[in-house]
C-alpha cells in the first residue's frame, strides 16, 4: 500500500473522526488531477462545479485522496493553461497544505499495479495511477477524463460531478 507524509497510508476503516467516531469508507474518495486543476483554473469550463464539490466534502469532513502524482499533474497543467510557472508552483504548494487532502507515496506496489493497469486497461501513465489508488483501497475516483472512467469502469466505481 502506498504512504501518506511519512506514515503508512491508512486503511479508510481505521481512521476516526475527533470525538473518537467511525468514519464512513464513503468519507473517502480518490480525486482525479483533471478535477483539482478545474478548481484552480477558473477559466475552465468545471471549475464551478469542481470547486462546488470539494469545498462541499471537505466540509463534511471528508477526505480526498491522490497519488503524490498530483502535484507535478497540477503544476504542468496549470503553467501550460496560464502560462504563468509562478502561479503553476503556488498551485502545487497550495494542495500539499489542503486539510483533508491526503497525497499518497508511490511506492513498487502502487506502481506494480498502475503498469498492470495500464496494460490491461490501455490507460494513460498518470491516469492508471489514480485507478489503481482506488482500486487498492476500493474506494471509488472522482475525474473529469471521459477516457479514463470509460476504460477502468470494469475495475472500479467512477464518479462524475
């Protein structure tokens, strides 16, 4: 299983709430790039919705996870649609201090399975990585990428906003 920080990504199921709650394996979701960078960009065409959406389950105390990935994701994809590296950089640090944002290291296993992935499904480098996240934790992907939830529909639940 992957690592978040420096401890061991935990089992969904075992983390609790303050107060000592369970929480819900449905608290937890594993939020594609091409949603956060709809929620930086204002300019493009979800970012309404997007943004919608996570501020909505993070204040239901929810939890979004991503493969650490996500930060070179946001980075690129923001600099190219801006062009504006500055920006494209304060992008990426802003999501590593994001309450409720848990990125996941990409250790052999995750990166074993998101090869597999790839192969199987034909999916892109970047998107296998997210499917095979969920996958792992059976936890279901947020993502704006047509192709990406139509391919990996047979291995795990997409959502869309």
């Amino acid at each position: 299983m992957g690592r978040v920080g420096r401890r061991e990504c935990p089992q969904p199921k075992q983390l609790a709430k303050a107060g000592g709650e369970r929480l819900r394996l449905t608290d937890f979701v594993v939020v594609d790039a091409s949603v956060w960078v709809a929620r930086l960009v204002p300019q493009d065409a979800f970012h309404s919705a997007s943004r919608a959406w996570i501020d909505q389950h993070l204040s239901q105390q929810g939890f979004l996870l991503s493969p650490a990935l996500l930060l070179v994701e946001v980075a690129g994809a923001v600099s190219r649609r801006t062009g504006d590296s500055d920006l494209a950089q304060r992008a990426s640090d802003s999501l590593k201090k994001l309450p409720g944002l848990r990125l996941v290291e990409m250790g052999r296993t995750l990166v074993q399975e998101s090869a597999r992935l790839a192969a199987d499904l034909g999916l892109r480098g970047a998107d296998a990585f997210y499917v095979a996240l969920a996958a792992q934790l059976k936890l279901p992907l947020i993502t704006l990428d047509d192709d990406q939830r139509n391919r990996s529909i047979e291995v795990i639940q997409t959502l869309i906003l």
